[in-house]
C-alpha cells in the first residue's frame, strides 16, 4: 500500500473523530458520501458515522449517488436542493467527496442555502494523491482552492496534513496530502449571499 493512503485515512479519522464527532455540532446532520467498511483500504480508519450518530439520537441522512449506498437520498450532491428545504440542515459532512464532483463550483452556494444560520460545513479532499476510485475523479482543490471556493460564504477553518518522518518532522512541506476544512455559514450580510 501507498504510504500516502496510511496518512490519508488516519488523517480524516482523527478529522471525524476530533473535529466532527467531539465537538457539539448543529443539527440536524446531513453526510455526501458516508464511509463504506467494504471501500476503506485500511479497516482500522473506517468510522460508522451513521451507527454513532444514531445511537447518540442526533438527526442524520446520507446522500449518494449510488444506489447500493443504502443512502436516504440517492442523487448527485449538485441536485440536494430538490430532496432539502432551504435553512433546514444544521451541518453538512463531505469527506473525500469534491474531488468526484463535476461542477465543484455550484457547492457553496447550495451548501450556504441549505444550512441554518450558524450552520457548518466539515469537508476533507485530497490533494498530493493518486487519481481514485469511484470514478470519476475530477479535482485536486488545495488550500487556496477551498478559501477561494468556500471562503465568500463561510467562516473557514483549513488544515494541510504531510506525512512525516520517523520523528514527526515533515518530510516535505511542498506536498500536502489532504486538506480538512471547518465552515461556519456567514450571514447573508456579511458575504453570503
């Protein structure tokens, strides 16, 4: 295996269980993309968000594309807003789902008219990775990528993840391998629109 992937997988585990599943975050819960034990190259960073969002009584439905996914809603991310009400969603998980979206530019504006005030967003991509499954692959957004993307319309949060040598140090700075960002919806005043 890639030694990328190893880094890849641990860091959105530790996203979604320090950033998403440690913290109090606005409900009701909606996930693009939930993880899938059977597609999760290294089972010990599979997270059932699903199973701990239940079990925790907190609102949550999935949306995917593929009908196998046994999602709530099956269709592309870029139609949500014909399966969700305008303000009625408290968060939005997307983790390692931009890279597969055609028209990534269309998702601010949709994710910003579907949260509540406050709302936030907690999304992870890709960026020094190989080109993946399930196809189609189409981006690899860095830092700047999701400010400019994300950052009219939400408060942003980003983060790089490198890998590292043996002592922690990172090996080069220049290759990040992912990016996890937190947003908090602005108001329609203060940039949103």
């Amino acid at each position: 295996m890639r030694p990328e992937v190893k880094t890849l997988r641990k860091n959105v585990y530790d996203f979604i269980n320090t950033d998403i599943l440690k913290t109090i975050i606005p409900t009701p819960v909606l996930e693009i993309g939930p993880m899938c034990k059977e597609f999760t190259p290294i089972k010990e960073y599979f997270v059932d968000t699903k199973a701990w969002f239940n079990q925790k009584n907190i609102p949550y439905k999935t949306c995917d594309i593929y009908p196998e996914s046994g999602c709530d809603i099956i269709d592309d991310v870029l139609n949500l807003e014909k399966h969700v009400a305008p303000e009625s969603l408290g968060s939005i998980i997307a983790l390692e789902v931009l890279e597969h979206t055609s028209k990534i530019w269309l998702l601010p504006d949709i994710f910003h008219k579907l949260l509540k005030p406050n709302g936030k967003i907690f999304i992870s991509v890709p960026y020094h990775f190989y080109k993946h499954a399930p196809f189609p692959d189409f981006w690899r957004i860095s830092d700047d990528g999701l400010k400019c993307l994300f950052g009219d319309k939400f408060d942003c949060s980003i983060r790089g993840c490198y890998e590292r040598d043996k002592d922690g140090k990172i090996i080069d700075d220049r290759k990040p391998i992912d990016f996890t960002l937190v947003g908090i919806k602005k108001a329609q005043g203060n940039g949103g629109r």
